[in-house]
C-alpha cells in the first residue's frame, strides 16, 4: 500500500503543476470550459476540441460538488474541452446519465460509482464504444473492476482510521459517525475506518442529507438521549455546520469534527466551532479527472500504470493551518 501511495503521491505533483497554471484562469467557470484550450497570443486552438462528460451522484444544494465542477472547468478551460456536467444522487438515474453521455458520442466520460453496482453495465458500454473512462471521488475499490482507466481520489478507509487516531490523541472517548446517505459506498468506508482507528465506541447515525431540518433534529434527539457522546463526526461540511447547531440545542459537551471543506466551515474552524476537517481537494480530483482524459486522449498517458489510484487526500485542516487554505476557500477552490 505503501508503494502505491508512493506512486500515487508522485502521480499528483506531476499534474498538479499544471493545475497551479490553469487555476489562475478559472474565474468565469463555465463559460471558460467552453472557450479554453487557446494560444493566448494567436487566439487559436492549441490542441484537438474534444467533449467530455462529467457525471456525479451530486445531492441538489449539496455544495462540495461545487468544487468539483470548478476543478473540471479550468481543466476544460486549459484542454479546449467542451465539458458537459450531470448529476443525480440516485443510482439508477446517474447510470441513465451516463447512456446519455454515451449516446452523444462524447471523447471521454469522468465518474463517481458511489453506488458501483449500479455503474457497472453503463461503462461496459462506455468500453464496447471506445469511450475511455476515468473514476473520481467514489468507487475506490471497485474502479479496476468496473473496468475504469484510472482513478482519483482518497482512500476513505485510511482516512478514517487518521481521523480515529486524531481523536485518540484529543481524548475522545465516544463518537456518533453521522452518515447522510446510507449504503454510499465513501461514505460507509469512512465511518467504517474511523471505528477502526478509534479506541473507543463509535456509533452510526443515518439521517437524511438531502433535508438539513431533518438532520438538525435526528442528530440533536440522538446527542440529547446519550449524554456521553463527546464527538460527532460528519462527512459533509453542510452536515457539520448543521452539526454545531445540533450540539447547542442539546446543551451537549461534544466537540464536532468533519470530512470536507468549504468557505463558510473554514471560518468555523478559525472560530473554533469546529475542531478540524479532512480534505481530499475535490477541486483536484475535478480537475484530474478532466486532464487525464486529455492527456490519455493527445499522448497515450494514464496514471498509475493503470493499476495504483491517485490519492488526493487526507490532509488535516487544524485551527493551526486554516489561514493557509482561507484565500483559496474565498475564492471558491478550496
């Protein structure tokens, strides 16, 4: 695991170089994701147009997929790659996204398997069409098998267990792991993880992501009835602002620490509502995704050897390091 992280970590700093070049032109997103690819100074294509389509489990309103998209766009903006973006958090229907994608031709196709099963005939189909496609975000041990060309993201088991181990060293004793989509495969993977590096008793809270009242509640009922509970542990950063408020109502003592990042839960963390956040860079993984198919397009190049992911996370956002990453967040990258 060792020499995959190795290779993986290696991977990311090669085409990260380029993404410190195109972040510099991706204010304008999408626009640019239509008109990019150019010779600044003549004006004109400086590599084949092609399309590609983005397709994730994205939950309305749900804005760590905002990061995303922006990562893909200035990847699209750099590439001269029309992009063409569809989600849906339900399984079926972002299969069905994928056919669409499918039947219009398109050069190449980036997506999430949070659901793997349910993606697997669709990039059969993809493969039999010559459609190279690429993972991200979700699907981390079932990418090779699904039959994808690479993969981009983080290994949400180990950063589960890093997370565990952290709270070790703060003394916790008692987490609820609140989990905002059952049978998501990330999301399962980090609770599962957490339990794993974590010395003492972690509990599973399934609620309702897609209905932030209904988290607001659940999370507060749950945290009145067990007093004990001295960490709660979302997978989102909209979850854990709700959580927060969750932790007031209740008159809990439980501190309240997250997976993910975005503006509003880094002021948080400089606030010291909120303890810490792992960050797998979803802006990266966006743009990864977007410039591999590019790359593997124009020069035959995959990450990887085709057999090792490239790991984008986990980093730890503390009160120590948030300053850092803070003018990224208002900029809406981090």
């Amino acid at each position: 695991m060792r020499r995959h992280h190795r290779s993986a970590a290696l991977t990311t700093a090669v085409l990260a170089g380029a993404l410190l070049a195109a972040g510099c032109s991706s204010g304008s997103g999408g626009k640019q994701s239509e008109t990019g690819g150019t010779d600044a100074a003549a004006g004109k294509a400086t590599t084949p147009r092609m399309t590609v389509a983005l397709v994730t489990h994205a939950a309305p309103g749900d804005t760590f997929w905002d990061l995303i998209r922006k990562g893909a766009q200035a990847a699209a903006a750099k590439d001269n790659i029309k992009l063409v973006y569809s989600s849906d958090p339900v399984a079926g229907n972002q299969a069905n996204l994928v056919q669409n994608a499918i039947d219009q031709k398109v050069d190449g196709i980036a997506l999430t398997a949070a659901k793997p099963d349910a993606m697997k005939a669709v990039v059969a189909k993809a493969k039999a069409a010559g459609i190279p496609v690429v993972g991200f975000n979700s699907g981390l041990d079932n990418w090779q098998e699904l039959g994808m060309l690479e993969y981009f993201g983080q290994d949400e088991n180990i950063a589960g267990q890093a997370f565990g181990e952290r709270l070790n060293q703060q003394g916790a004793k008692h987490a609820v792991c609140v989990i905002q989509e059952q049978g998501q495969v990330a999301l399962e993977a980090r609770c599962a993880g957490l339990k794993k590096g974590f010395k003492g008793t972690t509990e599973n809270l399934y609620v309702n992501g897609t209905d932030m009242p209904s988290v607001k509640s659940t999370l507060t009922a749950k945290l009145q009835k067990e007093s004990t509970i001295d960490q709660v542990v979302t997978l989102g950063a909209p979850i854990a602002m709700t959580a927060v408020q969750s932790v007031k109502d209740a008159g809990s003592k439980a501190e309240v620490a997250t997976f993910d990042l975005n503006k509003d839960l880094v002021g948080a963390i400089q606030s010291g509502d909120i303890q810490f956040a792992v960050d797998q860079q979803p802006y990266l993984q966006g743009y990864l995704a977007v410039d591999a198919l590019w790359l593997y397009r124009t020069n035959g190049n995959f990450s990887g050897g085709g057999t090792a992911p490239v790991l984008t996370g986990p980093a730890f956002v503390t009160k120590d390091n948030v300053d850092s990453v803070a003018e990224f967040a208002k900029k809406g990258t981090r």
